[in-house]
C-alpha cells in the first residue's frame, strides 16, 4: 500500500512520473532479490537499477543540521536523492513505524524538499507495505 501525503490532488501527485520510475526500479530489485538482505545490499542495485533507467542520483549526501545558528556534525546521511528532487528512505525492517514517517519528514524539511519515499525492501511484496509517500 502506498501513503500518499494530504497536500497531493489526486489527480496529478508532485513528481508523480520520476516516483513511479523509482518505484519501478526498486521494484525490480526486490523482484531479483527478495527480503532478507542487508540495506546497503539493496542500496547498491537499487543505484545500479536507476543507473540502467537513466535517472540521475546521489548516494549517502551528508545532512546538515543547524540548531539557533550552530552547524552540528551528527553524522546523518541521506541514503539517496533522485534527480536532486525525491528523497529515498531504505529500510529492511519488519514493519515501518511512525518514526521511520518522522526521519522521512524531517530530511525532507531539513533539506527544503517536496517529496520522499521510504522503501522498505523486508517485506514479501514490496508493493503491499513495502512503500510509504510522504509530501510535505
């Protein structure tokens, strides 16, 4: 099941074509792979994966954060960014849970943008619970 954000018309969802294409590739992925891997396992062909489809991306971009004017070096990383547009969230947990929601908004806030996914690839269908859409 996919989450799709409040603020979305359902008519045309904000960077609705570069999400399904994400969505496709990491639903090959999970197809070749299954569950049971490691994140980073699923990290490095879900790349590989959006590579061969030509999207453009960044893996593990360091996040800043800044508190009342102090840079803060905290180490967080955002697994990846596609086209510079859409946050990617990878998981391989059992279930998400509202936390897993909540790091997703605050990198999207943190990082001013729209739209993010999180995949979680430990499920059985990747599509029936393994894919949240946040908009903020």
């Amino acid at each position: 099941m996919i989450n799709h954000g409040a603020t979305e018309t359902r008519s045309k969802l904000l960077h609705e074509d570069l999400t399904a294409k994400i969505i496709g590739a990491a639903i090959e992925v999970h197809r070749a792979l299954g569950p049971g891997l490691l994140e980073s396992a699923y990290e490095e062909c879900l790349c590989h994966e959006l590579n061969l489809r030509w999207l453009s991306f960044q893996r593990q971009v360091p996040l800043p954060v800044s508190y009342k004017g102090v840079h803060l070096d905290c180490g967080y990383r955002i697994d990846v960014i596609v086209a510079n547009d859409v946050i990617l969230e990878l998981k391989c947990v059992e279930h998400t849970l509202p936390v897993h929601e909540a790091q997703l908004l605050t990198y999207l806030k943190l990082l001013n943008k729209r739209v993010g996914l999180i995949l979680n690839f430990h499920v059985a269908t990747l599509v029936r619970g393994g894919i949240v859409r946040k908009v903020i």
